[in-house]
C-alpha cells in the first residue's frame, strides 16, 4: 500500500465511528424534546441513553489517543500535530461535561430525579452546551484527517 492513498478502511472506521456518536446524541436529543411533562420514567431512559452516549464516547476517545486516524495523519503530514495535540487535550474537557449534565439530571430533585419542566430545561441547555463543544471538536478532527489523507470526505465546510 502506498503511502499517497488514503486507507478505505481507515477513513470507514472514522466515519462509522462518528455516525454512531451522532446518532447517540440525537437519541438524547430526541428523550429531551419528546417530552412536556417529563416523568420518572423519562428521566430514567434519558440518564440511559446519556450515559450510553458517555460509554461510547470514552471508547471513541481511548481509540483515539492509543493511535489511529489521527496518528496516522501526523505520520503522512507532521505539521499536523499541533492541531492533533489540541483535539487530544479536549477529550477530559468534553468527558467531563458531559459527566456534569448525567451528575446534575441524576441528583436534581429527588425523589422526582429531574422530572420537573426546570430541570429538564437545566438538562436540555447543559447539553446542547456540550454538544456544541462536541460538534467543534469533531469538526476540528475530521479537518485534520481530511489534511492528513488528502481526502475530502465531505464532512468540513
């Protein structure tokens, strides 16, 4: 395999990798917005899908940092690392708050846990919040595996 030709599978792996987290946070997103009157119930399958979302992002986060897209696009083009640095720093960043939101819906108003409409717009804006931060960092990645491979892969504007 030359060098010059971006690897399919490689560049599979990461859109795939990143389909999935999309679809995590619009499963979030969508227990968020389906609901006026959020119950005890609501509340459970939403730390559910939220915390489903922070399995997989502390998966996508640890492939990441053991090697890969990333590594792999600092090799083709080492004046990638400064950026590649960067999105590394962001993982405990990002980990972090979306840990704040689970914690605080987990917490709020027990024995109600989160059922009341303030709390689950607390909830809602804390994670928009978060996955503004996450759709930056995710922009700033695929900018640097698209450099890395000299590859468009439609996903940066």
């Amino acid at each position: 395999m030359s060098i010059d030709r971006a690897d399919p599978a490689i560049l599979g792996h990461v859109l795939a990798g990143h389909r999935d987290l999309f679809h995590l946070m619009q499963s979030v997103r969508a227990a968020l917005a389906g609901t006026a009157k959020p119950t005890a119930s609501d509340c459970d399958a939403l730390l559910e899908s939220m915390r489903r979302l922070r399995g997989h992002l502390g998966e996508h986060f640890g492939q990441e940092e053991a090697g890969g897209f990333l590594e792999e696009s600092v090799a083709r083009m080492p004046r990638l690392w400064p950026s590649v640095k960067l999105i590394l720093e962001e993982h405990p960043g990002l980990l972090d708050e979306l840990d704040t939101v689970i914690d605080g819906l987990a917490s709020a108003s027990v024995p109600l846990r989160g059922t009341s409409a303030t709390c689950w717009s607390a909830t809602a804006a804390a994670f928009e919040r978060f996955a503004a931060h996450m759709s930056e960092h995710e922009r700033r990645e695929n900018a640097v595996v698209q450099d890395g491979y000299n590859e468009n892969l439609g996903l940066v504007e």
